[in-house]
C-alpha cells in the first residue's frame, strides 16, 4: 500500500512539476506576443512628427530582447552586419539610457541624409548655443 501512495505522490509531483514548467512557457510567450504589440504599435509611431513611438518601440524591443534568446541572437547578428544603425539603439537599450545624446546624433544624421551641407543648421545652432553658454 505504501508503494502505491508513494508512486502516485511521485507521480503527483511529476504532473505539478510539468504544469509549472507549462505555465512559466505560457507566460514567457505572453511577456514576447506583448513586447512583438509594442514594437508593431511604435513603428508606425515613430514615423509621425514627434517620434512618440521610439519610446514604445524601445520598450518593445527590450521586453523581447530580454526573453527571447533567438531574438538576441538576431538583433547581435544584425549588429554585427549593420554597427551604424544598431548602435543608437543600443544605447537606449542600456540600463541608464542616453536619450539627449542619441536623438540629437540622429537629428544629425537625418538632417545630413537630407539636406545638402549649405542648409544645414543644426551643428551651427549646437555651437552658438554652447558658446553663449560658456561666455
């Protein structure tokens, strides 16, 4: 009798230990299908005026970065191919972001993508601006 109590109490322990591994799975798939939300709402937001959407989109990224091993994979794999368009993003994925400086490298970079150098403004600005600070 004692042999039956104690293999269905394995068997028990068995069954809770299977659900428990089946619900952490079921939650961890939630976290990613939240993170793959985020990032589906933020790319459209990002693309209007105001950027509102890069915030949602880094949010996003980080929820699936953070639980998806094969994500990180990709995302390394797409830094080692593009540095130059990973990189700001990985700034803002650190755990104290610089955000100033990243959106003002990008502010940069579009604004040398498409202007040509005579109207281009915004180094000029920057430079009044920290020598009126310093006088």
């Amino acid at each position: 009798m004692s042999d039956v109590l104690t293999l269905r109490s394995a068997q028990r322990a068995e069954f809770a230990a299977s659900v428990r591994e089946a619900m952490r799975r079921l939650a961890r798939w939630t976290v990613i299908g939240v993170g793959i939300a985020l990032m589906v709402v933020g790319v459209p937001m990002a693309l209007l005026p105001g950027h509102l959407g890069l915030p949602i989109l880094v949010v996003g990224l980080i929820i699936v970065l953070r639980n998806s091993m094969e994500a990180r994979r990709t995302f390394i794999r797409y830094q080692h191919r593009h540095p130059n368009v990973i990189f700001p993003l990985r700034r803002l994925l650190r755990r104290e972001p610089e955000v100033l400086p990243v959106a003002w490298q990008q502010a940069l970079r579009v604004e040398r993508l498409i202007l040509p150098r005579r109207w281009r403004r915004a180094g000029s600005l920057r430079r009044r601006y920290l020598r009126r600070k310093r006088g």
